[in-house]
C-alpha cells in the first residue's frame, strides 16, 4: 500500500500567499485615505510641497491597484496555456510602477521650476503639518508591514511597492521642513526647492524598479549564493560526482531550477533515480516551491576514485 504524499511546502506557500494578499489591499487603503487628506491640505496651504506629495499619493493609488491586481495575477496556478504559471505578472507590474513614479517627478519638476523662480508663500501651514505627521504615520506602519511580507514572501511587487513608500516617507520629511521653516523663516524657496530635490529621488526610486523588473522579465540567473547553494546541497550525498549544466530562474514568486547529476555510470537506473529525486527534495526544502527539474548523467568517475585520478579523467 502506496503511502501518502505529503506536500510539506503547502502551508509555506498558503502563508506567502495570505501575507502578499494582505499586504496589497493595505496599501489601497493607505493610499486612498491619504488622498483624500492631502488634497484637503493643498487646497488649505497651496503648497508646492504640499501638492508634490498630493501627486506621489494619487500615483500610489494607481501603482497600487497595479500590484494588488499582479499579486492576484501572479498567485494563480499554472494553466494550460501558462504552463510556468503566472509569476512574471509582478515585474510588469513593477514597470507600470516606475512608469507612475517617473510621471510624478516629471510632474514635480514642471510644477516647482517656475515656483523656484518667483516663490509663493505658505498659508495655513499648521494644517499641512497636522496631515503630513498622520501620513507619515500611517505610511510607517504600512512600510513595516510591507517590509516584514517581502522578508518572508521575497515578493518583488510588494518590494516595488515598498520602496515607493519609503521614497514617500522622505518626500513627507521634506514637506514638513518646508511648512515649518517657509512660514517661520521666510524662506519662501525652500518649498519648491524641495519639491524638485523629492522628484529626483522618485527619479531614482524608479529607477531601481525598472532594473529589478527587467532582470526577472530577461531571466536572470538567482544569486550567486543560492547557486552555491543548490550544487552545496547536491553533493550532500557522496553518490553525486558532480553537477553541471544548472540553470535557475525567477518569475514572482515561483523559482525554476534545472540541473544534471554526474553519478557513476554502473548505478542502476532506479538508483540513479532515488539519488535524483532526495536531492530535489533537499532543494525544495531550501527553496520552497521551487520547481526542480534533474537530468541524471553517467560519469567516467567510479564513486572510490582519488581527486587526482579525476583530474586525470577529466
């Protein structure tokens, strides 16, 4: 009587999967309540700082949307027709992201240039310090949360989305310096100067985006570490004489690995592939979910040979 199989990586996975989900709605949520009270604000103060971070919240939204939709996306189970899954959902949604980030500075820069050069003072500012300090603490928390889910999801989607709410906590910092110190010192400049230093930095923040998506769309290769990893595992049983030809991908949340066992030519082939099959085993516990796929590959080497002897046959 056959035994069950048991899929120890099931919970794992239902977690990520709760976690991404989580993760994606609370940041619709943060994002349109931020709206609301940051457009109350820039009506108040007609603040250029004030208006710029109005900007990156009415993006966030939008980029938002775009992640909780690719998350969903990205989480639904291979098809017929996407045999791979649905996992490269989350590094396009990652380039409509830098897509809305990069809109935003552009925006920043055509609206604060002319303010630099002929400055409007501040009114109101006590209502825009009041909203900037409850934005920044409602994007803390989200930030916080968010990072916790990338730790244990390695979403890049939710890692998008954080990194633009980090971008955002600056962005606040900066606006609150210009409320507080425009009206106290006179120094009407300092909110569009700010205003055009945060776009630059949304520059940048966009620019990280686009090249993390790009590497997963263009199947790059996992870390050098992970790689080290995976062949480390492999020879943990002495049988494997070596391990060549290992491709490893990402795509979301789902990893593809592919590599040949070099065992001894005299194994019979139902050894060769209880060998082949503890090591996939010992990879999916590492990296949970990951498709393994392993070719097993006669080789010269009898499993007693010396290193020289090896160096020798090879």
């Amino acid at each position: 009587m056959a035994l069950p199989v048991i899929d120890l990586a099931a919970p794992a996975l239902q977690t990520r999967t709760r976690l991404m989900r989580q993760a994606t709605a609370a940041s619709v949520v943060v994002a349109l309540t931020l709206v609301a009270a940051k457009l109350v604000a820039f009506v108040l103060t007609d603040s250029m700082a004030m208006l710029s971070t109005l900007i990156d919240s009415l993006l966030d939204v939008c980029a938002s949307v775009i992640t909780l939709w690719a998350v969903r996306q990205s989480l639904q189970p291979a098809d017929r027709e996407h045999r791979f899954g649905h996992g490269k959902a989350e590094p396009l949604a990652g380039l409509g992201q830098a897509v809305f980030i990069g809109g935003s500075a552009v925006f920043l820069f055509i609206e604060a240039g002319p303010r630099l050069l002929n400055p409007h003072p501040v009114v109101n500012s006590s209502v825009g310090v009041a909203v900037v300090v409850a934005s920044m603490i409602a994007t803390l928390g989200l930030v916080r949360f968010q990072a916790s889910v990338v730790r244990r999801t390695d979403s890049l989607a939710v890692s998008a989305d954080a990194l633009h709410y980090r971008g955002d906590l600056l962005l606040n910092s900066g606006v609150l310096v210009a409320l507080v110190a425009a009206p106290w010192l006179g120094w009407h400049w300092l909110d569009p100067l700010l205003a055009l230093v945060i776009g630059g930095v949304v520059l940048v923040s966009a620019w990280r985006i686009v090249l993390q998506s790009l590497d997963m769309l263009m199947d790059h290769e996992l870390a050098d570490a992970d790689r080290v990893h995976i062949r480390a595992l492999c020879a943990t049983d002495p049988a494997v004489l070596g391990v060549h030809d290992m491709r490893t991908r990402r795509a979301g949340q789902s990893i593809f690995i592919q590599l040949h066992l070099e065992l001894d030519s005299a194994m019979t082939l139902r050894q060769a592939n209880a060998i082949a099959h503890s090591a996939e085993q010992r990879i999916q516990a590492a990296f949970p979910g990951a498709e393994v796929l392993i070719h097993q590959d006669p080789s010269s080497e009898a499993p007693h040979a010396t290193p020289l002897e090896r160096a020798k046959a090879g």
